[in-house]
C-alpha cells in the first residue's frame, strides 16, 4: 500500500521535534513524508528539513483546514493513502500508523481516524473530552449508522486520520470554503457515497488541549458558523445539541469520580462559552465581518 504522512503545522515551536521522530520511527515506510507549514517564523521547520521531511511553506491567508489539505493532496502523486497529522499529535507506538491503515484491507473503508489520548499532565476536563469521543472499541462507521450515532457518525479527526486518495476524489475532495471541520464535512460524503468510516481504536496518538474560556467559546463560534453553512450534514445526521448534553452529564460524573472539584466551577463555565459560541456561531451572517474576526478562532476567514 502506498502510503504518504502529511503534518500540518502553524508555528509549531519545538515539540514538532518528537512528532516528527515518532514519524520515522514508525514500522510503516513512507512513499513521502511532507510537512505543510504557514510560513511560521521559527526554526521548527527547519528541523523537518533534517529529518527527512518535504517542507512547503503556504502564506497564512491561504493556509486553512480544507484548502491546505487539498493542495496537500494534488501534491502526492502516485499514492493511495494519505495520514494526516497536526503539530501537537504524538504517535503512541511504533506501529500506530501501520495499524491505522490495516483498515483500509476493506475496500469500502474511505477513511479511518485513530485514538486520541491525553498528554501527560493534561487536566481532568482535558482527559475526559479525549475519553468521551475517543473509546476503547473500534468501530466501522456507515450512513445506516445515523438513526443510531446521530451527528457522531461523520465525527472523523484530522488530527490522526488517513484518506482513501480515490475516495477522496470521488467527493471531489476536501472543501475548500469551510471555517473548520473539514474532516467532518468529508466523513459525511464518504458515508453517503456508500463508504465506510473506520475508527481505530487500536491505533493512538497523544492530543489534547487545556483551553481557556475565550479559546472554547471561539471553537465553538467557528463551529456553529460551520453548521450554517453546511445544513446538509445536519439534516442528514441529525444536530449536537443532544450529543452536548450526553457529554456535559458524563464530564461532571467523571470529574466527581475522579474528586476533580475544583475544576467543576470550570467545567460549568467552561460549557456555557461552549453554548454561547455555538449559538452565536448560526448566527454570523447577520454580523459584520470586524466582529466575526473577533469572535472566530479563524479570523482570517472573514477577510
């Protein structure tokens, strides 16, 4: 199987170091190694360029989740997979990669996205957040799938995930107008062309994030401006407001389990900037653009 790993990158600072390590020290060999870069001013990079990686460096009002993975791909040649990955995502093992694509041995699999773990050190709500989407099980994901799974069964991460290149093709690729989610957006057309998504919970990396208030709630905007501009996906599998609710019940039970009080005052707050953001997020197209940017972790996107 050909395979190429494209990491993303935006002023990645020293920990690209033991990402890039954990690639090649991976079982599976590469047909390229690229690392995709919007023009950052460290020296991170150029450590790629020891390693063994391609670096393109992509001005960063052209650089976005959608597009850049686009032009990732018209980049590759003859492969027939592609592994993303993102500057913060550290291979667990040695074989997480050879795992991962171990599921495309089934021809209907589109695309497969692997285990996400907490960093050492991450905070409770953090490990929760990975706990809650990312299980112990694997599972085959198809469109019959919805009336169960709801929004969750497009739910892919580019974070760690790998693309069938003639699957990616058949949906006429990643979209390149999207705020965020642009994995997302692909799961949900690989699904209803009659692919499979495939979540390999045997294969893992270490991602998580401790955000601040103003962080979350600006997630959380760029994803309700997503959910508005793309009200298919929601039509078709339904909305996440019933899969909020599942996850802020399970995150106050873990958090008392765990004896992590101090952080439920945070958890609280924590979920109604969520909320906030999202509801404000449908309705950006009756805001100015000045105050979009403000409010989007994306603001380039409203230039």
């Amino acid at each position: 199987m050909r395979a190429a790993i494209a990491v993303m990158t935006r002023k990645p600072g020293e920990g690209l170091r033991e990402v890039l390590e954990r690639v090649n020290q991976q079982s599976l060999r590469f047909q390229r190694k690229i690392v995709v870069d919007s023009n950052s001013t460290d020296s991170a990079c150029v450590h790629a360029a020891e390693q063994g990686f391609e670096v393109f460096s992509l001005g960063r009002r052209t650089f976005n989740h959608g597009g850049t993975r686009e032009w990732c791909v018209k980049q590759l040649g003859d492969v027939e997979i592609v592994v993303f990955l993102t500057q913060d995502a550290i291979l667990a093992s040695g074989d997480s990669v050879e795992r991962l694509l171990a599921y495309f041995a089934d021809a209907k699999v589109g695309a497969a996205y692997g285990r996400q773990l907490p960093h050492e050190g991450a905070s409770k709500i953090a490990a929760h957040a990975r706990l809650f989407n990312y299980g112990e099980e694997p599972r085959l994901k198809t469109y019959a799938d919805r009336s169960v799974l709801g929004i969750k069964t497009p739910f892919l991460s580019d974070s760690f995930a790998a693309y069938r290149l003639a699957a990616l093709e058949e949906i006429g690729g990643f979209p390149e107008h999207v705020i965020v989610c642009e994995d997302m957006y692909a799961g949900a057309l690989l699904l209803m062309q009659g692919y499979t998504v495939a979540y390999a919970a045997d294969a893992a990396v270490y991602h998580s994030h401790d955000y601040d208030l103003v962080q979350e709630f600006r997630r959380y905007f760029d994803t309700g401006v997503f959910q508005k501009q793309e009200p298919w996906i929601r039509e078709a599998f339904g909305g996440a407001e019933g899969t909020g609710l599942q996850l802020v019940k399970s995150q106050l039970r873990y958090l008392c389990r765990e004896g992590a009080y101090g952080e439920i005052s945070h958890a609280i707050l924590s979920n109604a900037m969520k909320l906030f953001g999202y509801r404000l997020g449908l309705y950006f197209q009756l805001m100015p653009k000045w105050l979009c940017r403000y409010l989007s972790g994306q603001g380039y996107y409203f230039s």
